[in-house]
C-alpha cells in the first residue's frame, strides 16, 4: 500500500460537474481517509477532524461547477480542510481550557502558522504526490519501510518494531530519517510551493 | 534536542515533559521553527485515517437532483448558521460577563496587549494603574485579586503602584524582576532586545533577579539597566523625564544612535523600516519628537539633522515597509 493507489480509476470531469452520484462516490472514497488524516494532524479530536473532513467533502459537492480540472479536485478538498480547520482553531482559542494552559495556546498558534503556509491553490496535486511518491522511493530501504508502515498503514512503532524485530529506538530514528530525507528531496522540487512560508 | 522527541510530537505520543522541550527548542529560533513547519507538512501531507467505520458519500451527502429539497437544506444550514452564531455569542458573552465566576477555582491569567503602533492604559484590581507603549503585553492572573499583586511584563510600561505594604507588587520580566512599595516607575524589557531598564520616578523599589532574589534598591531618580549579553547591572542617576516621556506622547532622544530610533518607530507606527545607506546606523539624533504626530512628519524632523532620506512603500496585509536611504 502506498500514498496514493497508482491505478486508481479517475472519474469523468463532465460527469462529476453534472452532479453524477457514481463519480462523486468515486472521489470520496479516493481521498476521505487522506483529507481526515490530514485535518488529525491540525485538530487531535477524532470526530471533529472526521466532521470537518466530511464538511470539506459537501462543499466540494455544493461547489462542484466550479472545479476545471480533476486534479483540482485535491487542491479543492485540501484547500478547504485547511480552512476549516484554521477557523476550527480560531474558535478553538478562546475556549476556558486554553486560557490557562500555555502549551495548548503555542500548540494552536502553531498549528495555524503551518495551516496558513500550505498554497494548495498553486499546485496539481497530482503533480505533488508523484514527487512525494518519487522522493520516497530514495529513500534507504529499511527507512521506507519504516516510513510507510508508519504512515500509510498506520501501525504502531511497537507493531513495527516486532514486526520487523528491530527496537522501537531505530523505529523512531529511521522516521526521523526519512522525514529529513524528504525535507530535502522535496524542498529542491518544489521551491515555491509547499515551501511558501 | 532528541530527534525522537520531533518524531513522538509529530505521532502524538510525547509525554507533557517531552512537549515543553519541544516548545523550548521551537522557540529558541526562526530556524528551527520553520524547520519544523517543512517536517510537519510533510507529515500532514502522507498522513491516511483508517476508515474502520466505513463512511461513505451516502452518509453524509446533501439531498441532490432535488432541487426542492437543496433550497430546503440550504435555507436549513442558514438557520443553522444563524443559531451556532447566536450561541457563539452567547458563550463569548458568558466568558466576558461572567468570567469571573471560576476566579477561584483555578489561577486564571489575563494578558492585557497594547499592539505595535498603539498605547493601552490599564487599571489592575488593585486599583495600580499601567500604561502600556506599543507592542507591550502585561500577564497577571486571577491570584492577583487575592493578594498576590505579580505582573509578567514583556516590553515597556510606566507603573503607578497603589500602595498596600502587606502585599508587595512585583514586576517579573525575561531577565529581571522589580519589588515595589507602593510608588512610579517604568520598565522597559522588550524580549528582542535582550535588556531590561528600570527607572524610578518617586518611592522605592527593590531589583530582583530571575529568581526573585533582591540584588539592590533603587532611588527616586535612579535607572538600573541589565544587559543579557554582558550580564551586567549599572544604576546611575538619571534625568527621568527622558524615560517616562513617551507616556506623554513625548519621546526624547540624546544622542541615540539612528538604528536604536529606527526600532522605537518600528514600534509606535507598527512599520517595517530597512536602513539602506551605509553609516547611517552610527549616525545620532538629539531631539524630542512628538510620537503622535503621523510618520512622515516624524521623518521629516529626523531629515533635518541627520543625512536620512525615506521612502515609504506601503503593502497589503503586512506592515508598510520603510527605507531610509
């Protein structure tokens, strides 16, 4: 299993504008465990990242003529999973459990800067996860392996580390390894895009 | 720091203490904050949920191809939209009007800013008034009204402290602390600038180290500057108009050096200003400037003595750059 499924069947552009039911399956079922892994990152409750996933998805759905290309449908999902999720922790800021806990206001300034400095607007997404898949099959071998359990098969450094009998130390440290690797290899890529800070 | 900790932070596996060193490492510079920022998009953007419930499209899509049905889900998201806001409003008001309520319950903190290019007054509980100059921010918490009069100042503030000399009322900053007696002063400890003055117009007040710890007491008249990079103190006599003039709307300048004023009009106007002209940093100024007068009159009256030429290039969305040329 990778990032993204190479023969993954693209649904027909005309059809999905038109309101078609069977594409709009298709793209749901293509990218909602991605966009709800990304809006975890931003927002840790389960079933708010899940809701506004979801939210992300309706509005595609209600803004749907608006889309011109089907990798801008990525773009599009991506684009407004950080929106909501930037106003998910706007709100967020001025609950009574962040006004006495300074690690959670850092942690929600943080997390707004990073939202804030994605540009999906400006990029194919398709164009972007080819060169996130490129840049991992770099990567040493045991470090993509690691890598890839980790994130995209969603095992437990525990679960890695038995499976592969290595300690949960070099479990920690080859990820460590890989996300470095990735810095680097994708930085040179894309100067201008993700890195827009 | 430990790699790992980057990695436990990123797999929302740190422990509280691990957190702490991974804001302490965040913080201690630019570099490693946008350091991190690359990792974390990365991160966020090979990161898959499992779908183990099975949600598909047909939980959660509107009725569509039922145009009678569409204009209802949009008038009911309206409504919706409508009623969250009213009680987004209402839980505002409830932290605003009755705040207070939980005072005790837990050690609530205040923050009270004055942004760049503005000046707040404040009164405390305890009836001290504060005047905040620009880019300031004052922190106390709930304790406060219960006695234990302790401020945490990050930028510039004159004080006028109600006397009570059973409870004592401290000033904490970055580097050094003030115990006060009922009396004036300012206090200027912008964290960027790696100092802290003190100067005192009338009463007494003790100098505290990071620890609380009394190191001296200051006379009326007195300003006492640390500086973090030489870990020095010096007290001196000194003429305290020129420290508390600002609060007047007044700024005064003795032969300061051209780079120390660029940063203060930094700070009044909330601009941007990029020194272009080789030597101009040494250059120094020697005159009172009135600071609510609008930038480029204030411009102008530097020109005068100086070999300062400007311009100002205003943006959107950030602060109007300046050059002085």
């Amino acid at each position: 299993m990778s990032l993204a499924d190479s023969n993954m069947v693209l649904p027909d552009l005309t059809s999905f504008k038109k309101g078609d039911e069977h594409a709009f399956k298709i793209i749901f079922e293509d990218n909602y465990d991605r966009i709800v892994g990304f809006c975890l990152q931003f927002i840790p409750d389960r079933e708010e990242a899940k809701n506004i996933a979801q939210q992300s998805f309706v509005k595609l759905w209600l803004n749907r003529e608006e889309v011109n290309t089907i990798n801008g449908i990525c773009a599009f999902l991506y684009t407004a999973a950080k929106t909501e999720c930037l106003n998910f922790l706007r709100h967020e800021k001025y609950k009574s459990e962040y006004q006495k806990n300074t690690l959670k206001i850092k942690e929600n300034l943080l997390n707004r800067q990073i939202l804030e400095s994605f540009h999906f607007n400006k990029l194919e997404y398709q164009e972007l996860e080819g060169m996130i898949q490129l840049a991992l099959e770099k990567l040493p071998e045991r470090c993509r392996i690691v890598f890839e359990k980790s994130r995209f098969e969603g095992k437990k450094n525990r679960e890695i580390a038995d499976e592969l009998g290595i300690a949960i130390k070099s479990v920690e440290s080859n990820i460590t390894r890989a996300i470095k690797i990735l810095r680097k290899e994708l930085r040179d890529i894309l100067p201008f895009v993700l890195w827009m800070l | 720091m430990d790699n790992n900790i980057i990695i436990k932070y990123l797999q929302g596996t740190a422990s509280e203490a691990e957190i702490e060193t991974f804001f302490q490492w965040l913080d201690e510079s630019e570099k490693h904050r946008n350091e991190f920022i690359e990792l974390k998009k990365i991160w966020a953007l090979t990161s898959k949920f499992e779908n183990k419930e099975g949600v598909s499209w047909s939980d959660i899509q509107p009725e569509f191809s039922k145009p009678v049905k569409k204009r209802f889900l949009y008038s009911f998201i309206k409504n919706a939209a409508v009623f969250i806001l009213l009680i987004g409003i209402g839980a505002i008001a409830q932290y605003f009007f009755f705040g207070e309520k939980d005072e005790h319950v837990y050690a609530r903190s205040f923050a009270v800013t004055a942004p760049a290019g503005q000046m707040t007054n404040i009164e405390l509980p305890d009836g001290t008034l504060v005047m905040l100059n620009s880019g300031t921010s004052l922190q106390y918490n709930s304790e406060f009204s219960s006695g234990k009069r302790e401020v945490y100042l990050e930028g510039e503030a004159f004080f006028d402290v109600q006397k009570d000399v059973e409870h004592p009322f401290t000033v904490k900053s970055d580097y050094l602390g003030v115990r006060v007696y009922g009396t004036s002063f300012n206090i200027q400890a912008y964290p960027e600038d790696r100092e802290f003055t003190a100067t005192l117009i009338e009463g007494s007040i003790g100098l505290l180290d990071k620890n609380g710890y009394e190191l001296s007491k200051l006379e009326p008249g007195e300003k006492a500057f640390f500086n973090d990079s030489t870990a020095s103190i010096e007290i001196r006599k000194v003429d305290t108009e020129m420290y508390t003039s600002w609060k007047d709307g007044l700024v005064t300048f003795r032969n300061e050096k051209m780079d120390y004023i660029a940063k203060q009009i930094e700070r009044w106007y909330n601009v941007e200003i990029i020194i272009q002209k080789e030597g101009l940093c040494d250059e120094r100024y020697f005159g009172t400037i009135l600071k609510n007068k609008p930038i480029d009159q204030i411009l102008d009256v530097l020109k005068l003595t100086t070999s300062l030429e400007y311009e100002i290039v205003p943006r959107a969305n950030k602060p109007t750059l300046i050059y002085w040329k």
